[in-house]
C-alpha cells in the first residue's frame, strides 16, 4: 500500500553516467559510477543494475573508493556535501557538511583522516581551489567538516584536471596552458608553461595523469597531442616527449598498474594503448560508438572502463579487447520524435544515435535496443545536412513501426515515411515499404488506427504536412512475385481544408473519428467514408496539440493553442463544453482511463494539471514542477495497477506518468522515493545470482534433482522441506548488515522457532468427524476386508503407472462408507 504522501518529482533515469570517473571495486566484481545525483553499482559479469544509492540532493561530482576499506566509498556533490557509503549494502554510513560546492574528488592512503576536493574561491568568479578537508571524527552520521586547508590556486573545475604522483608525494595541476606541480613533504611549487610561440598547435592541456611507480606525469592537450614530463623537480631542468596520434583533443589519459602502459581516448571513438611510452608501439581498439569522456582502470590491471558522450559504458580487458556494454538513455541533440511508448515491451522510444531509434527500458535503466532506421553512415562534421529521424507511430499491438526521415534542409527536405513488421522470428522490426516524398512539405504528426471488429482490414496511417493535405495509407496486397512480403502500403485518400496547413491528427478511442487540425481549426472526419462532419475553431492562435477523450470521456475533443488556451469541445452538441487561460505545451491523454495530463509553461515555471475532460475543475495541480523546462511527457502502462489509498492520486493507479526535460533528463512523479524500485530481496537476489557457481553446488544441484525425479516417477508426493523453504527470520539473519544487528541472545529464540514444525491445529467440525468414523469403523470392517485387499492391488498398478491417487477429505470417505452400505442387489433383475 502507498502511504498517501506527497508526490515527488524523481529523476528516474536519463543522467549522464559521465560526471566522474568510474570506479571498480577491489576484486573488479563490480563497476560503480555516478549518475546524476545517485552512485549505481553495476555487475561487471552481467551489466544489471545491482544497487541504486541515493542521498545527495544535486549532481554527484566524484566517487573513490576509501583507502582504508576497500568495502566503502567516498562521493561528493555539488550539495556540498561528502558521504561514506557500504556499496555492497547500498546504505549510507557518515554523511560530511562542506558546505561550499564540490566540483571533485580524491582520496590518498597517506592521509588517514583527509579527503581533498575542489571547491569554488570565494569572491571571485570561475576561480577554483583545490583543498584538503579534514573528515570530522564522531558517533553521529551526519557531521560537519569545516576544517579546510588550501593545497592549490588557480585549478581547473574538471576532475580531470588534477592529479596525485607516486605515493601522493605532490599534486599535479593543468589549467589552459600552464601547469604547476606541489610537493607535499618540500612545501615547494613549480610552475611551468608551454609558450604558444614555441610549439604548434593548440597546447591548451585538457587532462593529467600521474606515473603508478615512476615520476612522470602524463598531460593530453587540445591538438590531439600527449607529453610525458619528467625531472620536474627542477623549474629549469624538466624535460617532455611527445606522442601523437588523435586528430583532436585527448579526452583524458589513465596508466596502467604497474605503469608499463598508457591508454588514451579521445572524439575519435579510439582507445590508443601506448607501450612503453614510444610512439611506435600502439594498439587500438576502435569503433566504440562514441567519443569517450572518461578512462578508469581497475586496481587488479585486469579490466579498464570507457565511459562515453552518449551514456554508454564499455568494459575492455587487459589485452585490450571489447568485453562488454552498459548503454544508458542516449541523449540526442534535439529529441523531434516525442516520447512514444513501444506497446509490446513498455519501452520509451525516441531518437538515439543519429539516425537510430532507441528503445530505452524504464525499469533497468538501460537501452534494449537500437533500430537503423536512416541506415547511412553518419559524418560528424558541422555544417554538413544530413538526414535525421523525426516522428515516430507504433500500432496499437506494436506490430507495425512507421518512421519519417527528413534531411535539414529547411526549404526543400528530403522526406522518406517508411513501414517496419515486426518478426517474431527474428526478434526484430524489418522494413516493409519505403515511400520516397510521401509530402511536398515537412510531415507534422502521424498515427495508425485500429478498430478491432474490422481485424486487419482496419489498420491505417494517417499524416500530416505542411503541404496542406493530410493522407490516408492502408496496405495492400503485393502480387510482385519477386517481392520479399505479401502486403505494402498506398495512399488511399487524400484531405484538406481551406488550403491551410495540417498541423495535428489523432483517431477517437473507437477509431471511427480522425481529427486533423488545420491551423486555427480542428476538423473531425468519419474514418470509414472521409467525409467532413464537423469543424471548430477557438480563435485567436493554431492548434498546438490535439486529442480525444477515452471510455466515459469519449465524447470530448481537447485541443491547445499557441495563444495560451485549453479548450474542450462535445461532439454530440458541436459546441464548446469548456475553456481555460493556459499556456499548454504538453498535452498527452492516459490510455488506460479518463485523466489527461496537461504541462503549463508559465514565467519560467512547468506547472502540471490533470484533469477529465467532462469536469473543468483539475483534480490534480502541482506548481513548479520542476526547474527545467519540460517538452515532452509520456504515460507508460504498468504491469499491475497499483494499490493508491489516496484519492488524489488515483489517476497514477494504472499508468505512471514520465516527461523529458530541456536538459534532457527523465523523471517521473512517484508517492515512493525510486530507491525502492528495487527491493532489498530483489537486490540481494541480483548479487547472489552474480556470484559464481561452485563444483559442490552443481554435484549438490544435480543430486537434489534427480532424487525428485525419481520419487515423482515412482507416484511419490513431493514433500517441500521445511528448511529449503524462504524463511523470513532466517532471510532477515543472513542478509541484514552485521553492524545494524540486535544483540545474539535477542535473535536466538527468534531464529529456533523458524527452524520448528508447527502442528496443525484441528477444527471442531474435524474432531467430531473422526470420532463419528471411529464409531462407524467396526461395522465397515466386514464390507471393506475384500475391497482392501483389492485397492492395495489397484494402488500398486497406479503406482507403477506413475500416477498418484487423490486423496479423500473426512465428509468425501464419510459419503463413500454410506454408498458402500446401500443394497444394490435389485438392479440385478434387468
């Protein structure tokens, strides 16, 4: 039952996985990494979610892993504050109030009680510090740690622009083109500056990395060159050797454990392996997708992890070979196909990479797939017009995809609508008609239309352009005989009005009304005839968005306009039900009941109203809904309705609302906080299956199941054993942390009387039963002497049939002894 709280806005996936560097734990099990304001640990061997820890009220800006334990870890944000986690728990342990916002973080064996971060310098702008803040000692959880000491001047705000040398004997600093190193124990600083006359080239420094075991210091710059300093001890002495192979600016460096190799990325999508500092020994891993932001290596040199510019994740072996994928929501440059919701999987569809489709699963947080839909090779070049994907239409079953591909040009497109099946076979959509120049113009909006008492019959596509026609498309039978399917898609009819242009179309619930909108007018016409039956109008401003009510409300049409008006119109009376002053942007109507979803923007401010369109008053408004601009919102159906006491919040029972901010972030409006989506049994679950299966297990394993087998063969009743069946107190035992435990002598009654049988306690009417058959037993033993001897015989054929008897309640054997005792002598006569 959800406690009848407050909603809350969640940001329920969507955050760039690359705010910081990600880190392996120790044994290299498991791949931890900060996503907007949570830390996700991920399982390296099965690329599932394992722990979503959250806590921090802004963006997480840097985990590491405590020097100390290598169970727990350290992350940072800008909410100025710094917390200690056990990420194998997912719970937090202390919780650090800096106070000033955290831009980074680092950790060193050497300073026991310190942790260092880079912090804003107060009073002057875009000037940052990097500084040592002592962790405050105490029996509380939350603590203040206001001790700070200033190391460095003058930083860069990335985290990739610090970095600690061989045993943490100095600190490493890179910002534009100077570069300045700290000793710790000399107290001295060495500043030194690549002169822009001097060397070609943009030598702005982009990333710094230290030697494991040697001083040298690793810099990668912004023409795609990388520098290995050494003798920097001296001002004057120092001395650099150059590596070059990126075209572009290095992204950021990481060496190897021991230091024998040094691995660089870039926009190139390339990880570079150089092998002993020389530009002649280099392997490469190429084609990962995207330009890579981050390298981390694990501490066992065994694995190292890319994180990308589209969310991506990849895990790369020692011998520098593609392991595995971690794909989040792909953040597109502009998302022009809407948020639209695959009916088969429930997935959020939108644009990903350019010209492809993404079908992102809300549950895992992770890309299931992505569909080619442009299936050229795009060019990462500015200025150069390319084709790109802009809507998208799924039928109601999800078994047809229609797509349209545009080029940028703004005068004269290159437009392409295109039809996809679905194949159950292949597990895929594969492409059944394509459509060169299906519009004169941009196509605005699109829809199919499925009636179920026509069947198949009544499947059809609806677009509109700014050509100032809508079309009709229905398939038709192929009789090319070397034609690869049996059905293509033709236009079938074409509509306009007033020579204005086709704005918005949607279908009524029942799929016999289209309404397209035609600028300032909304016109409803019958989708079987294409007959005009009625038009309306709302002066001044067009149509911005369209739809019908559903089950009771489905005599209603709701439209918004440009102008800053929600109207709502009866088709039955053709006139005008009701209207409201809103500068509606989303309008987007639940599948699953009456409620429409309605986003207003308004003086910088989203606001949210729900409402049915037969009653004016909202029955749901939350101001302020979030600080971004919202442009996109979808209603996703959920798998169960959910059990909401709160009349209020009814209308999230059977769907749960999701939008798409300006940023391109994701939330969702939730009575529970999203660490709760996965529970703790679910997460205890999730580890246990990624831990490694014993040879004891599998002998264990494979005993246990051929025993079964055998006593279901022989007509045996499986009898589940009381100490393999799921035990609350004994779950709660072994998976509950040691530390948050009640005392020993407290669990020991608890955990004995889990492990007791209990009796089964007889009813009355059950007692009198057997003292009835008691008495009734004697005078049965005669009748039942031959019939015992003759089910016995009966019992050991069916036993060997292997089939089970079924056994007989009290009242059932209590009929039966009376049938028994009847005198059926009388039929013997016919």
């Amino acid at each position: 039952m959800v406690s009848p709280g407050a909603l809350r806005v969640v940001r329920c996936g969507g955050s760039a996985l690359r705010g910081a560097r990600a880190v392996f734990s120790a044994d290299s099990k498991y791949l931890l990494c900060a996503s907007g304001d949570f830390v996700k640990v991920y399982s390296v061997s099965t690329e599932e979610t394992l722990r979503l820890m959250g806590g921090h009220a802004d963006l997480v800006t840097g985990i590491q892993l405590n020097p100390h334990n290598h169970m727990q870890l350290y992350s940072s944000s800008l909410d100025g504050t710094i917390k200690l986690w056990d990420f194998m728990d997912g719970i937090p342990i202390k919780t650090f109030t800096v106070g000033a916002k955290l831009l980074a973080l680092y950790t060193l064996a050497s300073a026991e009680d310190s942790v260092f971060v880079v912090i804003p310098k107060k009073g002057e702008r875009d000037t940052f510090q990097l500084v040592s803040v002592k962790l405050t000692k105490g029996a509380g959880q939350d603590l203040e740690s206001k001790e700070l000491s200033v190391v460095l001047d003058g930083v860069g705000a990335s985290m990739k622009q610090i970095a600690f040398g061989r045993e943490g004997a100095y600190v490493v600093s890179v910002k534009g083109v100077n570069l300045q190193v700290y000793f710790f124990k000399r107290k001295l600083l060495n500043r030194f500056s690549l002169s822009t006359v001097k060397t070609k080239g943009d030598n702005r420094f982009s990333c710094v990395v230290c030697h494991p075991t040697e001083d040298c210091i690793a810099t990668g710059h912004a023409d795609g060159k990388i520098r290995l300093w050494r003798n920097f001890h001296h001002k004057k002495e120092y001395t650099y050797s150059t590596l070059h192979w990126h075209h572009d600016i290095v992204m950021d460096l990481a060496f190897s454990v021991e230091g024998t190799r040094l691995l660089s990325g870039g926009v190139e999508s390339v990880v570079v392996q150089w092998h002993n500092e020389s530009s002649c020994q280099k392997d490469f891993l190429p084609r990962l997708g995207s330009p890579i932001e981050c390298i981390s290596m694990s501490s066992d040199g065994a694995l190292c992890c890319t994180l990308h510019t589209d969310n991506r994740i990849t895990i790369i072996n020692s011998n520098l070979r593609f392991s595995r994928s971690i794909q989040g929501l792909i953040k597109s440059r502009d998302v022009k196909t809407g948020l639209v919701v695959d009916p088969r999987t429930k997935a959020l569809v939108l644009n990903g990479e350019p010209g492809h489709l993404q079908f992102y699963s809300l549950q895992s947080d992770q890309q299931l797939f992505s569909l080619d839909i442009v299936q050229r090779q795009y060019i990462h070049q500015e200025g150069l017009k390319q084709s790109d994907l802009v809507k998208v239409a799924f039928s109601a079953c999800g078994t047809w995809l229609a797509t349209v591909e545009e080029s940028e040009e703004v005068t004269d497109p290159e437009l392409q609508l295109k039809l996809w099946f679905y194949h159950e076979e292949a597990q895929s959509f594969e492409l059944n008609t394509r459509i060169n120049t299906p519009h004169d113009n941009h196509i605005t909006d699109m829809c199919f239309r499925e009636m179920e008492e026509l069947g198949d019959d009544s499947l059809i596509l609806v677009t509109t352009g700014r050509d100032c026609v809508f079309k009709v498309w229905v398939m038709v039978e192929d009789n090319d005989p070397e034609a690869h399917q049996s059905v293509s898609w033709s236009c079938d009819f074409v509509g306009s009005y007033r020579n204005y242009q086709a704005t918005n179309c949607c279908f009524s619930e029942d799929g016999s009304l289209l309404a397209v909108s035609f600028e300032e007018t909304v016109t409803v016409w019958d989708s079987l005839t294409w007959d005009l039956k009625c038009t309306f109008c709302h002066p001044p401003g067009n149509i911005r968005k369209i739809c019908f009510g559903r089950l009771t409300c489905s005599k209603y049409l709701i439209g918004a306009t440009d102008y800053g008006f929600l109207c709502c119109w009866n088709l039955l009376t053709c006139a005008l039900e009701w209207s409201a002053h809103l500068n509606i942007v989303v309008l987007q109507p639940d599948p699953l009941s009456e409620h429409i979803a309605a986003v207003s923007w308004l003086s910088k401010e989203s606001s949210l109203f729900v409402f049915k369109p037969n009653e004016p008053r909202p029955i749901y408004i939350q101001r302020n809904l979030c600080k971004e601009k919202i442009l996109l919102a979808a209603f996703v159906p959920r798998d169960e309705p959910e059990m909401i006491s709160s009349e209020k919040y009814l209308w999230l029972r059977k769907s749960q609302l999701f939008f798409l901010t300006d940023t391109q972030e994701l939330m969702t409006l939730s009575t529970k906080p999203l660490e709760k989506r996965l529970t703790p049994s679910s997460k205890q679950l999730a580890v246990e299956e990624s831990l490694p299966v014993t040879p004891l297990s599998l002998l264990l394993g494979k005993h246990r199941h051929q025993q079964a087998q055998e006593d279901i063969d022989l007509g045996k009743p499986v009898v589940p054993n009381k100490q393999e069946q799921a035990s609350p107190a004994v779950k709660e035992l072994l998976h509950t942390p040691a530390h948050v435990l009640p005392s020993a002598s407290f669990l020991c009654t608890i955990f004995i009387n889990s492990l007791l049988i209990s009796k089964e306690n007889k009813s009355a009417e059950e007692v009198a039963d057997e003292v009835e058959m008691e008495s009734e037993k004697a005078e049965d033993d005669s009748d039942e002497e031959d019939g015992t001897a003759m089910e016995q015989e009966d019992t050991s054929h069916l036993e060997l049939l292997g089939e089970v008897t079924c056994k007989l309640s009290k009242s059932q054997e209590k009929e039966l002894r009376k049938i028994r005792k009847m005198d059926y002598s009388w039929i013997s006569a016919f």
